[in-house]
C-alpha cells in the first residue's frame, strides 16, 4: 500500500524548504542572543535531520543497530529520548514525503498497529476525566506509557520506507550488528567482578536464592538480565532461520552456539519456557521422528547446560516448592513461603494474588496506563503481562491485549500462504510465528511487555516480512552506495 501526493516533487520541496527557513532563521537569531546552550542542542538537531534525509537508508540502518546498546543508559533517559527522536524523524520525514509528491509505504498491518496504539489513548485521556481508578496526577505515568507504545508504528513505517530501497535480506542480516555491544559487555561482566566494573557496565538483573544469596546475573547493554534474555531469545530464533538458509551454516551454527552459552547465562528461567514453546511450535507443523528427536536433544542440551551450574540446579529444584510442583502446596501456603524462602515463582503468586484484589475494585477499565507499580504493594511490575493488563486497563484493555496478539498471528500466517513454498520469505515466516507464539507464554511469568528493545526489532522484522522479497528494487540507493 502506497500514500502518495500530486505536487511536483523538486518544486514542492523547494517551497517547503523555503518556507521552514523563515522560522528556522528566526529561532536561530533568538537563541544564539538568550540561549547559547540551546542553541548549540538545536544545530545538532538540525544536523541529525539533514543527514537523516541525505543518507536515509544509512540512517535508519544505524538507528536499528544502535537500539540495542541504549538501555545501559536508561537512568540518564537515553532510551526514551530515542523514542521521542525516531517518533520525531519518522514524522517530518512521512510528512515531507507527502508534501513533496512522493510515495510513502504502508500495508494494512500498519494500519492495525497504529489504530490499535490510538486506542490505547482512550486509557490516558480518561485519567483526568476520573474514569478509571486513579486521578489526573498520575496522567504523566500514562503518557510517558503511550508514547512508549506510540513508537512501536513509528519503527514499522520506518523500517516500511526502506521497502524497495534495499533487500529484505540485507536489512535483516544488518540487524546482527546489533549483536555485538551486548555481546561485548555480557562477555566483561562475566569474566570481571562487579567491584572492577564502572557503574554503567554492572549487572542490574539478581536473583535470590533459598539461601538468601544474592547472585548477580548478565544483562549485556539491556537493562536487565530478563531484558537480555528475550532479546537472546528473538535472535536464536532469527539465527536458526538464517543457519537454516546460508550456503554456510558453519558460521550460523558457531553464532546460534554463541548465543545459547549467553542464553543459558542470564539464569533466566521463564527464558527456558520461552525456548521450550519455540521448538514445540516450530516442529509441530512439520512433525516427524527426525526433528522430533533434535528438538528434544536441543532442549536437552540447553537444560544440562542450565542445570551444570550450582545456581542452576537450585532454580529448577525450587520448582519442588512451589504449587507447580509440589500439590501439597496451595496457593496460599506458597504466599505465605514466598516472605522467606527466596522462592521467586512463590513471591510471583503474592504479587499477582494482591494485584487481582485491587483490580476487582475496578474491572472494566483498570486502572490507567503504566500505573501496574502505582497499585503494587511493594512498587514493583507484576511479573505477569496478563495481570499488568487486567489492572492496567481492565477487562476491556485485556481484550484489546488479547487482540492485539491474535492479528500478528493472523498476519503471519497470511504471509506464510501467500509466500512462494520454500523461499526465504516463507521460512523467515514460519520462525517469526513460533517466537510470537513463545512470547505469550514466557508472559505469565514476566514483565515482556516493558521489553521495548525486544519489540523495536519485532517491528522490524514484522515490517521487512510483509515485503515482496521477489520484486527488484525500483531506486538506485542500494547498500553498496549506503554502506
């Protein structure tokens, strides 16, 4: 699907250009005479928007690569200022698009996705107007959530616009360059201790242990070790397609080994339910005994090398003491467990337990966007998606979660039937599908839904899986004149 506008495009963009150099003049004059600090932020603003426009797909390759090293600096507000920047650039950029007379590409899934964001709104907008469960004072903490959720179409019509610009498969293998900061700084924190570390580079995911032990686990540049997990996960995925696909599976194979020892590093035990649900989905539309056996001989292996840890093994054994696997133990027996025996699974049970009480105060809409650690005891997420989305929105914004699922299964499954059998495009949307599938199951027992590095590249690969991989580029601009 593609917007297009009439005008002639030089002489548009030359009247445009014009005009925008009136008020551009004007500021400049302004602050270089009251402002000089501002000024200065300013010109590397206006600096950042010409090279976006003169080196566009350059551009927008090196935002994707450089998303997944920003979340070291959330404290200082990078990632968010991220966010705001490619909402900004995408905006004027669609805009200027559309002013000049040239085309700007959109399909029907982006269409979804930004109606979907638009009605996530409603949640903010009935804040102040006391129609949900906390007031107007907490509409900042709503906004700040929408927007997040705002730059997710942002990405997608984005990454849409390189459509016929540069091959699909050339923008995806560039998204493994994204691989190589999390990677670096997983690898320090695991060779040097925390004391030696500067502050930025210190682990900022623990776990506690029946012991009471603190034990530091990996987060490479994501934030959080769960972060880092998922982030893992998405990339085993798209490196088994791609080990799958390349005439040399060889290297695929070393870097889809690689990225286990990581996996398997961040402690993350969700992440293995996660990975579970993966092969389960991927080999059940093509069962047979030969890929049966090497889905269970791959999860073997990566629960051997879970469990030949000390850590690992007392995570999978406090399993025993949970309700999961210990039927002597009901649900209020483990709440009262969880305020002294490290059990995270058991202190998950409390969480939720208190968070569904203060839900039924308010059922249908919730409570307001992001507002999940407002209503917690303890000021800490829910560790479960669906029980932030019951609060959050109640039962109507739990409908719309559910929704919102359910048509990227659709769409993917329409891209599998259209794609031609056996082509690059099908197989990468046979991958996608087990890893969106995965998602919601490691979402009972975490809080993915705040994994916004994970979905910046989900909405990539999202975009780039709807192109038509068959169709040769139409514009010269293509990587060897990029990169």
């Amino acid at each position: 699907m593609q917007i297009h506008n009439p005008w002639n495009s030089s002489s548009a963009l030359t009247f445009w250009l014009g005009l925008a150099g009136v008020p551009i003049g004007l500021a400049v004059g302004f602050l270089a005479g009251t402002q000089p600090s501002l000024l200065g932020l300013g010109l590397v603003a206006v600096a950042v928007v010409v090279y976006f426009f003169a080196r566009f797909e350059q551009a927008v390759l090196g935002l994707l690569i450089l998303r997944s090293s920003l979340d070291t600096f959330s404290d200082q507000g990078v990632p968010a200022a991220f966010a705001v920047g490619v909402i900004g650039l995408t905006l004027v950029y669609v805009t200027v698009r559309l002013l000049t007379g040239q085309i700007v590409q959109t399909d029907r899934f982006w269409w979804f996705l930004a109606s979907w964001v638009v009605l996530q709104g409603l949640w903010v907008i009935l804040l102040p107007l006391g129609g949900l469960g906390l007031d107007g004072s907490y509409f900042s903490t709503a906004i700040r959530e929408w927007v997040r959720l705002f730059s997710w179409p942002m990405v997608y019509l984005l990454v849409m616009q390189l459509k016929d610009r540069l091959p699909a498969q050339t923008v995806i293998n560039l998204l493994f360059l994204g691989l190589v900061m999390p990677l670096s700084v997983a690898s320090i924190q695991m060779v040097l201790p925390d004391s030696l570390l500067p502050d930025l580079l210190k682990p900022s995911g623990y776990s506690l242990s029946a012991s009471l032990e603190v034990t530091a686990r990996i987060n490479g540049t994501l934030g959080h070790s769960n972060t880092f997990t998922t982030f893992l996960f998405l990339f085993l995925g798209l490196t088994y397609w791609k080990q799958n696909q390349a005439q040399q599976s060889k290297p695929w194979l070393l870097l889809l080994g690689v990225l286990a020892f990581f996996f398997v590093s961040t402690k993350a035990l969700f992440g293995l339910m996660m990975l579970a649900a993966f092969i389960v989905f991927l080999i059940a539309p093509r069962l047979s005994l030969l890929n049966l056996i090497a889905g269970i001989v791959l999860f073997a292996l990566i629960i051997g090398l879970f469990g030949s840890t000390e850590f690992g093994q007392e995570r999978l054994g406090s399993i025993a003491q949970t309700p999961l696997g210990n039927p002597d133990i009901d649900i209020w027996k483990a709440i009262l467990l969880s305020q002294g025996d490290g059990n995270s699974f058991n202190w998950r049970l409390a969480q939720w337990t208190y968070l569904l009480e203060q839900w039924k105060h308010f059922p249908i809409l919730g409570y307001g966007l992001g507002t999940n650690k407002l209503i917690s005891s303890n000021g800490l997420e829910p560790h479960n998606d669906y029980v932030r989305a019951l609060v959050e929105g109640g039962i109507v914004g739990l409908l719309t979660f559910f929704t919102f699922f359910g048509i990227q299964i659709v769409r993917l499954v329409q891209l599998i039937r259209s794609a031609p059998s056996g082509s690059q495009q099908r197989t990468l949307c046979s991958t996608l599908l087990p890893i969106l599938l995965a998602i919601p199951v490691g979402m009972f027992t975490d809080n993915i839904w705040t994994h916004t590095t994970l979905f910046f590249y989900w909405w990539t690969l999202l975009a780039v899986a709807g192109w038509n991989w068959d169709q040769p580029n139409t514009e010269q601009n293509t990587i060897d004149k990029t990169i």
